[in-house]
C-alpha cells in the first residue's frame, strides 16, 4: 500500500533475531500472522511489523505525513510494530534501545475527531498508561503471576519503584482533524545483565511465566500482550474521542494505578530547578499538581518527577 498505510503486512526476514543481528539468541519474532489476522477485528485499519526500524513514532509519523500529502485518507488507527529500534526516543529526546525481541515495541497513529489535541496532549500519556497497566496484569494474570505494574507520572510504567517501560505521545497534525502518534516501549525479555539502567526491570524479572515462543495455550507472551494493548488502548481513545476528549473519560482510572499521587517528590523542571513537595493530583490537562514544601502549589506540565517516600497519612 502507498506511504505503509491502509494494509497489513510485514517488512524483512522473517527470521530469528539471531540471523537478523548476527547474535545467537532464543527469542522469536512476533507472530504477524496472529497480529493481522486479530487487531484489524478491533478496528485497526493498518498494521505493519518491522523487524528493525530506526524508531516506530518516526517512521510512523512520516507515513502518515507522507499519506496526507498525497491526499490519502488515513485509517482511524494505523499500528506499527518492531523487533528492534536503531534510535528509539523516550521523552525529551532520551535514547531508548535494548536487545532484538527483548521488548514490545509498537506505535500507534490514531485519528481524534472533535478533540482539542493541542489542550488535551498531556492526558493522552496518561491514557495509554492505563491501557498497558491493564493490558500487562490481565496478560501476566492469565499467564499464572500477576505482575503489578503502575504509573508514575507523567509516562512511566512501573514495579516496585522499577521501570518496566515508557511512553512517547507525539502531534503529527492538529488541523483540520489532530492525528497523534502513541508509542510505547515495554521489557518483556530482558534479562538482568542487559538491563539499560539499575532501576529497569522486566516482566520475566518480575516472575511472569512462559517463554515468548507460541505454546499450546496459543501465542507468544509479546504477542498476546500486543494484543491486549492495543485492545486496551482503542477502548480508551473512542472513549476518549466519544466524550471530546474530556479530562473524565481518562482521569478517574488513571488515578486508581498511578503511584504518584500522595507521594513525596522532587520535581526536576525544564529550567533546571527542582522543587520539593507532596503530589496531590492531576489537572485536567494532565499536569502534575504539587503542593510545594513550605506552602503554595505547583503546576507541573512538563519535567521529571521522583519519588521520595509516602506523605504522611496518604497511600
């Protein structure tokens, strides 16, 4: 299909990652027959499964870009899925990679009608956290050990106080319909010694059962994650296009599995100051509302957040 939209397929060898990197590893591919045959019966209208790519938000954003451009209508939501990326991007530009298969790795390019993109950009990380938080229990549930996976603001994935994964929200166009791309990265595989960071975790370091490979329960882990996901995350954009892109349709659940809130902070702000407080909430935009160390209250929409210990009396 023109500019990789409006079709299913997969691009490159279809082959184990260790003919792909030249390394020898047990992981497999992801199943792109399962993928194509199961997330175009929930409404996706594109989906495409790289085995390298530079970065999934890049190259789906410059599909999309590339479709408008030539007047082609743009699915409601186009998927695009990767094995590895060569310059994967966190927030801020923050370089994001790990091992072929290590991880899930997908973007999504989702049309949102009627929504003030350019007011409402910040609550959408916040949505796709609660489509991964309940897409990872549900799958690590059903596997045998639920892995208890939450949010801390504004776009990690979290156990424990250990990154599990990160999310990347991205404007491709706010007029005359906004289009965003969503990306989200996830260690499924990744074993201790090859974690980016000490702080990082993995869903098989959290004690997930089950290799990756397809069994007689049906597929792979990454792919029944994948589609769990992505299950999860159209339920909440048309909900979330459904009631206009209101702070309601994400806020009360993102609340429920965000360990954020009631905790003590240090926000790192883009100037370079840091302020110290209790997290109290998040406003409609999205922003972190904090309640500064020796009073008043800051609005944090953009900077790091670390959590230092429980306030007093909250959870």
């Amino acid at each position: 299909m023109p500019h990789g939209l409006g079709g299913c397929g997969r691009r490159g060898v279809s082959a184990p990652c260790s003919n792909i990197k030249g390394m020898q590893t047990s992981r497999v591919l992801l199943d792109s027959a399962t993928l194509r045959e199961v997330l175009p019966a929930l409404g996706c209208g594109a989906v495409e499964v790289l085995d390298q790519t530079t970065s999934t938000n890049s190259v789906l954003a410059e599909q999309v870009r590339a479709a408008l451009a030539a007047g082609e209508e743009v699915p409601e939501f186009s998927v695009l899925f990767a094995e590895e990326q060569t310059q994967g991007r966190g927030r801020l530009d923050r370089a994001w990679g790990a091992p072929c298969s290590s991880q899930l790795i997908v973007s999504v390019a989702a049309r949102l009608p009627g929504v003030d993109v350019a007011n409402r950009l910040g609550l959408l990380p916040l949505l796709t956290g609660v489509a991964a938080v309940d897409a990872v229990r549900a799958v690590s549930a059903a596997a045998g050990a639920e892995v208890p996976a939450e949010l801390k603001w504004p776009n990690d994935l979290m156990v424990d106080g250990r990154k599990l994964g990160g999310i990347l929200v991205e404007a491709v166009q706010l007029e005359p319909e906004p289009i965003v791309v969503i990306g989200l990265g996830l260690n499924v595989d990744l074993q201790r010694s090859e974690l980016p960071v000490p702080h990082a975790t993995s869903l098989v370091l959290e004690g997930m059962p089950g290799g990756q490979g397809a069994t007689e329960h049906g597929p792979g882990v990454r792919t029944r994650l994948a589609i769990a996901l992505i299950d999860e995350l159209f339920s909440g954009l048309r909900r979330f296009i459904q009631l206009g892109g209101a702070p309601q349709s994400v806020l009360p659940r993102y609340r429920q599995v965000v360990s954020t809130l009631g905790t003590k902070v240090v926000v790192h702000l883009p100037d370079g100051t840091t302020t110290h407080g209790v997290a109290r909430d998040v406003e409609g935009t999205g922003a972190l509302i904090v309640d500064v160390d020796g009073g008043g209250e800051l609005v944090v929409a953009a900077g790091d957040v670390t959590h230092l210990r429980p306030a007093e009396g909250e959870r």
